[in-house]
C-alpha cells in the first residue's frame, strides 16, 4: 500500500530539518563547539530550534502514517499534515531569546498539537470500527 499522503508532507520537512541543521552545525563550527552550547546564546537558540523539529516531526509522522496505513481519509491526512508543515516552518521564528511568549512559537506548537488530536481521533475511530 503506497503512503503517498504522508510521503507528501514529510518532503517539505526534509527540507526543513536540513535547514536547521546546516544553521547548528554552521554555527558549531563558527565557535569550533563540537557538542554543547559552549554559552553560545544564538547556539543554543539553533539547538533548540533544531530539537524542537526533533521533538515533533517524527512524532506525527509516525501517526501519519500509522492512521493512513489503516485508511484514514486523504482529508484527515491532509488536515494534520498541513498543520505539521504549519508548526514546524513557523516555531524556529517564534523560539527567541526573552520571549517565551511569542506568537510563532504558540502556533507552531499548537499547530502540531492540533495535527496529533487529529490523527489520534482517527486512530481511536479506526480502531473501533469507525470511519475516519
């Protein structure tokens, strides 16, 4: 069974991560800071823009295609997928030093929270016999 629905999303988000990983590992060799942030804010800024992709993209891919390979509708995939792309592209903007509050960062979370509720009440009506 081809996954082409969860394929489709993840391709953006190599994109992505190879983003944020060419900006830590740039800024690793800028500082010659092998592991650790060295107390490096902008560093650690990059780090834990990087991580937090980390964090969350495989996570929902995993769902993804966990309720695509049980038959979850393209729309849902597409729903939870879009709101992925969403979150991932926009938090690395809102995670700034002094403001944990930012509105990128907010959306970019909570985007993806709202991807995982998705695909977890796709799953749970799948796995009752449900349509999703």
């Amino acid at each position: 069974m081809p996954l082409t629905t969860t394929t489709l999303y993840s391709l953006p988000l190599i994109l992505i991560w190879l983003v944020l990983f060419v900006r830590v590992s740039a800024t690793r060799a800028q500082y010659n800071q092998s592991f650790g942030d060295g107390s490096h804010a902008d560093l650690l800024q990059k780090v834990r823009q990087h991580g937090n992709f980390i964090e969350w993209a495989p996570f929902v891919l995993l769902l993804m295609l966990l309720a695509e390979a049980q038959g979850t509708t393209a729309l849902w995939l597409h729903i939870a997928g879009a709101l992925l792309v969403l979150g991932r592209l926009v938090h690395p903007f809102g995670l700034q030093p002094g403001n944990a509050a930012h509105p990128l960062r907010y959306l970019g979370n909570g985007s993806n929270f709202l991807a995982v509720a998705v695909l977890v009440v796709c799953l749970v009506l799948i796995l009752f016999g449900r349509p999703a």
